[in-house]
C-alpha cells in the first residue's frame, strides 16, 4: 500500500520480548518518536512466531516493518524491511527516524514510478471489436473509438468482455480523431 494512503506504515516486531523487556523498552521509545512525527505505527506484542507477525505484515501491505531483538539491541540497531523490495538494512535507533521519513517518501515514489511505467506499457489502441476483446483477455488498457455518451455501448462491451470504461489522460496516447465506433 503507497504510504501515504496506508492505514499503518510501520509495524514494530517485537521479537523475545517476554525473555528482554530491553525490546519492548525500545520498541515503545522508537512508536512514540515515529507517532511524534506523524507516522502511523503499530507495535505487534502478541506471542505469535516472528513468521506469522511478519507474513501478517506483508499480507496487509505495510510499506516498512522493524524488527527488534535481543541480539539486535547489544549492538543498538533495528532491522528494517521495505515492503515494496524486500531491501533490508540493520540502522542504528537513533537514526531510525530518519531512516523512516526516507524510505517512506521513496517508497511511495517507487510504487508511483512502477505503476506509470506499467499503465504506460500496456495501454495500447484498436479500433477492431475483436482485437478489443483479445487485448482486454491480455490485461491491457485499451483504447478504442466509441461514440461519446452512448451508455448502452458501454453496457454492452461490459456485458461481452467485463471490461469497463476509463478516464485516461490524453498525454499518455491521444485518441485517433478519424476512426469510426468499434461497435456501430
């Protein structure tokens, strides 16, 4: 999820937390800094495996997760993990914050870049129905003629192919001025 929309976006795992409560002294230092400066965080306390608390993390899209541990705290570092990449990197926790805000806004940048780059490469145009329906099948985005405000086109191509209309700026692949309906 891009950070600036997601719900959370940092989740703190505490890892042995209930045989070092060093851990979970630090963990509740860096949410109160990090909530500070208005970063949605959420600290997992619960008992479950390191496994599940990350798998649960990156099944609901946390843009970062920070690890903390024992072994971690003796040399006072935190691993942090970028959800986008999977990059990990060990940051000392008085640098953390800064690390955060970084990521967090490139983060946001690389997930924007890679959705332009992929809108971009798969908008393609047509002005053939049944090309229309084999590029749609492909996941494309397709660009056709159609006659404007005719809303029972619409249904109809949504009704054959489950494909439904879209707002696109121009910039990216103007229109073709001289083709006819793909359907009339």
């Amino acid at each position: 999820i891009p950070p600036k929309v997601a719900s959370i976006q940092v989740d703190l795992i505490e890892i042995m937390a209930n045989k070092d409560q060093r851990v979970s002294e630090v963990s509740n230092k860096i949410k109160s800094f990090l909530e500070n400066n208005n970063i949605r965080v959420r600290v997992d306390k619960t008992n479950k495996s390191v496994g599940f608390k990350v798998s649960q993390s990156e099944i609901e899209g946390v843009p970062i997760r920070i690890e903390i541990g024992p072994r971690d705290l003796e040399n006072n570092k935190v691993l942090i993990v970028r959800r986008d990449n999977i990059e990990k990197e060990y940051v000392e926790i008085d640098n953390v914050l800064e690390k955060v805000s970084f990521l967090l806004e490139d983060i946001h940048n690389n997930l924007y870049k890679q959705s332009k780059e992929r809108i971009q490469k798969n908008i393609v145009y047509t002005n053939s129905y049944e090309e229309f329906k084999t590029l749609i099948e492909k996941n494309k985005f397709v660009l056709v003629p159609i006659l404007k405000d005719d809303v029972k086109l619409e249904e109809k191509i949504k009704e054959e192919t489950f494909a439904t209309a879209r707002c696109i700026p121009w910039e990216i692949n103007p229109p073709k001025s001289n083709d006819i309906c793909i359907l009339t």
